[in-house]
C-alpha cells in the first residue's frame, strides 16, 4: 500500500462539486452516520457501567475494561479495515463493518455474562472500525470520478457529525441507562445499524471487481502476518502508555520489538499493511499523523482534566461541569462547519494551535475560586483546536495520498489520534497524583501549552500543508489542495 505524494491533476478538469454531483445526503448520510457509530459508543456506555459491575458482581476495574477493549480494537482495526477496503472495495467493507456492528449490539443487548459482554465490544469495534476508512475510499472515489476537487464540506460533515455524537453519548447515555437499563446501550446500536445498512446499500455505487481473485492471492494481498505485528506493537504501547503510574515495563519493551519486526516484514512482503518505504519518502504524511496525536493529546488531557478539576477542586456539580463544557462543543461544531464550506486548511490549523497554547495558559491561571466566566471561556477557546484542527488535519491527509492509500492512511490517522486519547489518562493521573488540586490543573496546562507550542511549530515550518482546498475551477488560490 504506497503511501507516496500522489502527483497533481489538471484544475481545469474539475467543476464545482454539488449535491447535485453525487454529494448530496442519499449518499453522505449513511456515511456519516457510519463514522459516528465509533464515538457514539466510546462514549456512551460511560453511564451503564455502575449497572454492569452490579449485576455481573464486578469491581470497577474490569468493568473499565468494557471502555479499553473498544479503543484497542479500534486502534488496530482502522488501518486494518482501510488495507481490506482497498483489496475488496470500500462499500463491501462498510457494509461488512455495519453488520459486524449489528451482531455486536444483538449480543450485548442479551448477553448473559461478563466475557460475552467483552466480546460484544469487540465485535462492536471492529465493526464501526470499518466505517471511516471505507467512507473515506468512497469519498475520494467518488471525487475522482466526477473530476471534482476535494469535497471538504462532505470531510467537515464527517468532522462535525463525530463532535456530535461524542458530545450526545454521555446525555443519551443516561437516557437509554436510566430508562431501560444498560441493555439499551448495545440494542441502539441495532436501529442505528440497520438503517446505515439499509441505506448505503441503496445509494453507493457497487464496488469494481475484487484485485484478488483466488483465497490463497486474497491472503497474501491482506499481509495477515503485518496485521498480528502491528496489532501486538499498538495493543503493547497502548497498554503501557494507559498507566503510567504503575508501568507495565514488559509490554513497554515488547512494544518497540514488535514495532522493529513489523517495519523489518513490511518492508519485504509484497503487499504490505503499511508500505512503511513510501511512508518514509513521505515526511508530509508523518507530520500529519504527529499533529494528529499532538492535538488529540492536548484536546482529550485538557477536557478530562478540566471536568475533573471543576468537580474535585472547583466545587460544581457533575451536571454543572456537563453545561459548563457545552461552549467547548459548542464553539467546535461551528467553527468545522465554518472552515470546511469555504476549503480553509492552514489558517485553521494554525488557528487552532495557537488556541491550543491559549487553553494552556488559562488553565494555568484558574484556581477554586475563580469566577465562572474564566472557566467558560477556558471551555470555549479549547473548543478551537477541537473543531479546527480535526478538520484541518483530516483534509490535509486527503490530498497527500492517493485513491487507492486512503482508507489505509485514514485508519493509521484515527490510530494517532486514538494514542493520544489514551495517553492523556496517563498524564491526568501523574499530573492529579492520588487528589484533584489546583497545583495539579496547573501542571496539565503547562502540559497543555508545551503540546500547543509542538503543534504550531509542526504547522508553521511545514509548506506542503495546503493553504486552502477547492471544489471551484475558479479559485486561483486553492491549486495546493486539489486531490493529488
């Protein structure tokens, strides 16, 4: 799977991209509806795992683990489900994800025990895994057949519709739990499936006949051998990197291994999971993937933190700090729908770096009594580098890789940023140590404004991100984000 600078096309070629194209909701909807199934329960079933322990006679730890077993399937399955996206077509793998997803919300929702819980998990993310990285190969495909540029309204969508979904989880949530028990959390999954189902089955195009052809040729072009390697080094890494505190230094030295013989197989198996030689003549893509998990670092440690200084320092409720984070939501969904319709990418990124530095900075100067509006627009300005950077950085992998290296460089892109999710728990507790203080909110925003500073120095030295992107032939501005 080569993951080289895709060369540029002829601007002239492409008119502007409209619903009336091919872009219009038939086709969108499904997809974003897809890409949101991942988030919607990462988040969810946050409020169901009090009832879980009960009924299973569970400590909090293993019921944690209900959380931890989607992020590790998540992680390895992206770029996994993006290699099979390009083997056998992306709408078969979506629609092979979706259903993956439906069998997993069957059995949570009559599951009668612990382990068959776990695996309802699993199976429930492995099957969203498939979601953005099949989107993103349709997206692209579709892009390319109408000659158009790259339809960065249609990636702020799939931007936007996550925030959404991850902001509604923990509210719905609570509903689902509260009202019929958490059950409900892994029977929503059913409807929400079934309609994606239903509906991207009707209105995306059927995939071009498979590259392999016999199982044995299938086999190889999948690289089984890359898979289990790459799932051993995130599986490894994630794990030592969720707790800090009490290292588990066996899995921090398997992690670099597994990682050395992973780049050693890839780069002599014929059909690589990643083409790790064109990766390397590729730095554009790699500093994409550090800002992504620089700034997925930055956004996960300053949210976590900051609700959990408001109730452990600051005095609020848990219902006042959930409507106290609303500006941070709030600010981000607009902010995404704002750069994505008019193609901005670099003045957002950057934007959103320096709001980075920005949050850092006022977390540094908030103590217990400070007044509430300096706690808002502490919410408000982190909402910045969540809603434009996500975008930014999503639309800048789009145009530095090509058709056929989407969907895999699209699920190595959600991998960086879910390493940094699950990194920001491990500095959150070295930084609180065994109580939530001011001292330590205050140590999380020089964390906070160090990661920012990375962030803007990776953006402002770097002259292959596009300025803006076009879906115009008009634009003489925008040539540096055309599809590539």
């Amino acid at each position: 799977m080569s993951l080289t600078p895709p060369s540029r096309p002829d601007m002239s070629e492409k008119p502007a991209a409209t619903a009336g194209d091919g872009f219009g909701l038939r086709f969108t909807f499904p997809l974003m509806l897809g890409t949101s199934l991942n988030p919607v329960n990462s988040s969810m079933l946050a409020t169901g795992l009090a009832g879980i322990a009960a009924d299973f006679h569970l400590g909090p730890g293993p019921a944690a683990s209900l959380v931890s077993v989607l992020y590790l399937c998540s992680a390895v399955m992206q770029p996994t489900m993006g290699k099979l996206a390009a083997i056998f077509g992306p709408r078969k793998i979506f629609l092979s994800g979706v259903a993956i997803l439906l069998a997993g919300g069957v059995m949570g929702a009559i599951a009668p025990g612990f382990q068959i819980l776990l695996l309802s998990r699993a199976l429930i993310g492995i099957g969203s895994s498939a979601c953005y990285p099949a989107s993103m190969s349709l997206v692209r495909r579709r892009a390319e057949q109408l000659k158009t540029g790259v339809p960065s309204a249609v990636l702020g969508n799939f931007s936007i519709a996550s925030q959404i979904v991850a902001v509604l989880g923990l509210p719905l949530g609570g509903v689902l739990a509260g009202a019929f028990g958490w059950r409900a959390l892994f029977l929503v999954n059913v409807p929400l499936a079934a309609f994606a189902l239903v509906f991207a089955a009707k209105n995306v195009e059927k995939d071009p006949p498979a590259k392999a052809s016999g199982v044995k040729e299938s086999l190889a072009s999948v690289d089984p051998v890359g898979i289990v390697l790459f799932a051993l080094s995130v599986v490894c890494l994630l794990q030592f990197l969720n707790d800090l505190d009490h290292p588990a230094w066996p899995l921090g030295t398997v992690a670099p291994v597994t990682l050395a013989a992973l780049i050693w197989w890839e780069r002599r198996t014929a059909s690589p999971l990643i083409d790790v030689r064109s990766l390397a003549r590729n730095p554009a893509l790699r500093r994409t993937y550090i800002r992504q998990m620089l700034v997925g670092l930055g956004v996960y440690a300053s949210m976590y933190s900051l609700t959990q200084w408001l109730e452990g320092s600051a005095g609020y409720s848990s219902f006042q700090a959930g409507l106290i984070m609303l500006p941070m939501s709030g600010v981000s969904m607009v902010l995404a729908r704002l750069v994505s319709t008019r193609g901005w990418v670099r003045w957002p990124l950057l934007t959103g770096n320096f709001a980075l530095v920005g949050g850092g900075l006022l977390m540094l100067t908030a103590h217990e009594r400070s007044p509430l509006i300096l706690v808002l627009l502490t919410t408000g300005v982190l909402g910045f580098p969540n809603g434009l950077c996500n975008f930014a950085n999503q639309t800048t992998l789009f145009v530095q890789t090509s058709a056929d290296e989407v969907g895999v460089a699209a699920g190595l892109f959600r991998t960086f940023g879910y390493i940094g999710a699950i990194f920001s728990s491990s500095v959150i507790s070295l930084s609180f140590g065994d109580h939530v203080t001011d001292a330590g909110f205050h140590r999380m925003g020089w964390i906070v404004l160090a990661l920012g500073a990375l962030t803007v120095l990776t953006t402002l030295f770097d002259h292959t991100i596009p300025t803006t992107v076009s879906q115009d032939n008009d634009s003489d501005t925008a040539t540096e984000g055309t599809l590539r």
